[in-house]
C-alpha cells in the first residue's frame, strides 16, 4: 500500500506529492489530467517569484517537479469511489473507473472543480480571448476597457466590485429579476459610477472579430427584446463546479459540494485529508491550491506518525 496516494494533479496534488515524497514515505498520484485547470490557462501573473509564466509551461515544470522525487505516477486515471479505513489507522482504497483498487495509510483528495459556462455561440471560441472565468487572474488584462460580468450572485457582484476599480467600464448581467448577492454588495455596486446593472437578462451570444470579443448579445426577458452590448472582456461567474460528485455519502460536502475540511486540510473521514479548488477553502488560486497542498501532505504525515505502530 501507499502511504500517501494523492488525488489529482494540479497544483494542490503535486504540491502535496512533493511534500510526501520528502518525506521518504510511499508517495502515489492518481489524476485523470496532470498540472489540472492551468493546462487551460494563458498568461499567469500572481504566483510570486515567477512574474510572467503560460499555463502549459507551468503545468510542466509542476510535473517536472514532482518527477524529481520517487512518487508514483498514475496519469489518464479517473477515481471512482473512495472506501474509509475499517478501523483506526486501517488502510483507505481508492477504486479506479477501470476497476483497479488502490490502497493507502492516508488519502489527499485534490480534485480541483470547473467554472460552468453559459453554453452560448461564442463562449468557447473566445475562450482567452475576452470570455473569462477569473477576475483576479484576468483583470488587470482589461484596464481601461469595457467588461461584462455574467451572474448576480456573490462571486458576481464581487467581481463587477473589483473590476470597477480596474476597468472603465462594467455591465453586471442577471438572468433574475433580482440580484442574489449579499445587500451589503449590492450596496457598494450600486454606489459605484462606473457600472450598470441589467436583470431579467438571458445572455445569448458572445459577439467577436474572429481574433477577441466585440460585444454580448442579452434577451431582456420582460419584453423579449434583443440587445446588444459593445465590450472587449465577459467575465462569467456563474458558479464553480467541484468534481466531488464521486464522494457524496463519504466524505462531507458542503451545499455547493466542496470538501469540508478543517485548517489542517483534514476531512470528516480519519487519514483523509483534502485540499484546493474542490474544498471550502475561500479562494480558488493556484499559489493557495499549492499552499493547501503542502498542508494537507504534512497533515497526512502527522497522521501517519501517530496511528503507525511503532
Ligand atoms: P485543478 O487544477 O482543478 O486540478 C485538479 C486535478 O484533479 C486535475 O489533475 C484533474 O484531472 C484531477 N481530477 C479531477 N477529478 C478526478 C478524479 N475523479 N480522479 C482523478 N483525478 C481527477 N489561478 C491563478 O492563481 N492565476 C491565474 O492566472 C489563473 N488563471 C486561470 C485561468 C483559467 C482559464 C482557469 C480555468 C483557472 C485559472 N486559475 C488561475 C485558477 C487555478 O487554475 C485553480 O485555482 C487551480 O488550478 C486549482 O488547483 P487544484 O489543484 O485545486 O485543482
């Protein structure tokens, strides 16, 4: 058995493999796609000591890293359930959609999640080109130009907060008729000069030159009527989706289905520990997926010091 099998390989994954393997214990990594959501990235600008890397490059060097050291690389493999240890310190398997079945002293779970997009004609193509899904990564790339932002829900309204200050112009679109983030949000929206609201809005299209986006296309759902926004960026924040469905009756999920864990990246199943984009952790970053990571592994072999017999 393992000691520590990670699952997944991004940035929380393989900081947590590298962690673990340090530590001369049997380190494996199961991920259905190494280096994770930064494989769809372009410019990356906030992980500090590196000021400007392509998310290609930085999912490499990440597997790169983690290769340096003696860790067990399973690439292409989905999990599929997860079976708590029998008794305390037991072993936890971790069953592959092939039917393999992997067992280990403790488990980091680092799955990460997935932005839900709006499944209109122009989102995808204008992917990185002006549709984007991250306001703290991609705003400054918008100074001085005009956005919108797609969704009323707290993540919206604190984007079309943060983008305000950072762009000319913002247009915050939602599909109700009332927005759903908290009043003190709102609040601070509606005080600001720089933004229009526009609810009972079903965004249609995304409108481009064929090399960056253009425009937005919004039915206004009161009169049926067609509109037409002119813009250079579309921030959608219409949810995060954690790939967590596999987990549900195992380990605790919140209400939108991230990971519960506590500040030692700890689960609610002993020698389970979790970390990154698919756990309640606040901010879903690269640097704090790879922060989460590390502290997840050495939580992992806190655990294995104290239940090991000795
Ligand atoms: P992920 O990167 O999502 O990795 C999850 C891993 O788990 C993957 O290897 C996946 O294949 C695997 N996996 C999932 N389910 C299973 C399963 N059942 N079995 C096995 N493996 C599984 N953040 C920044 O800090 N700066 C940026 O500039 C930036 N730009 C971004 C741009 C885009 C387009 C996107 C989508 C995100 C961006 N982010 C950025 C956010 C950042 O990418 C994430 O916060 C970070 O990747 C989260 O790391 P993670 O390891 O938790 O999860």
């Amino acid at each position: 058995p393992f000691d520590v099998l990670v699952v997944g390989g991004g940035p929380a994954g393989a900081t947590a493999a590298i962690y673990a393997s340090r530590k001369g214990i049997r380190t494996g990594v199961v991920s259905e796609r190494f280096g994770g959501q930064v494989l769809d990235t372009m410019a990356i600008e906030n992980f500090s000591s590196v000021p400007y890397t392509e998310g290609p490059k930085f999912a490499a060097e990440l597997e790169n890293h983690v290769r340096q050291y003696d860790v067990d690389i399973m690439n292409v493999q989905n999990a599929a359930k997860l079976t708590p240890a029998a008794t305390e310190g037991g072993l936890v398997e971790i069953e592959l959609a092939s039917g393999a079945r992997l067992l280990s002293r403790s488990v980091v779970l680092a799955t990460g999640a997935r932005w839900r997009s709006m499944n209109v004609p122009g989102e995808n193509e204008y992917r990185n080109k002006g549709v984007t899904y991250c306001p703290h990564c991609d705003g400054p790339l918008f100074k001085g130009k005009r956005v919108a932002v797609i969704g009323g829900g707290n993540s919206g309204v604190e984007a079309a907060i943060d983008l305000a200050g950072v762009v000319a112009h913002v247009t915050l679109i939602e599909f109700d008729s009332v927005l759903r983030a908290d009043e003190v949000l709102q609040r601070k929206l509606r005080s600001l000069p720089n933004v229009d609201i526009v609810v009972s809005a079903l965004t249609t299209e995304v409108l481009g030159d064929g090399s960056k986006v253009t425009g937005l296309v919004y039915t206004d759902r009161t009169t049926d009527e067609s509109h037409t926004v002119d813009l250079d960026g579309v921030f959608v924040q219409i949810g995060l989706l954690p790939n967590t469905d596999w987990l549900s009756g195992t380990v605790d999920l919140s209400p939108r289905g991230e990971i519960v864990i506590d500040a030692h990246g700890r689960t609610s199943v002993p020698g389970v520990f979790a970390a990154g984009d698919c756990t309640t952790v606040p901010f879903k970053q690269i640097i704090v997926a790879a922060g989460a990571g590390a502290t997840a592994a050495l939580s992992a072999f806190d655990h294995l010091i104290r239940t090991s017999s000795p």
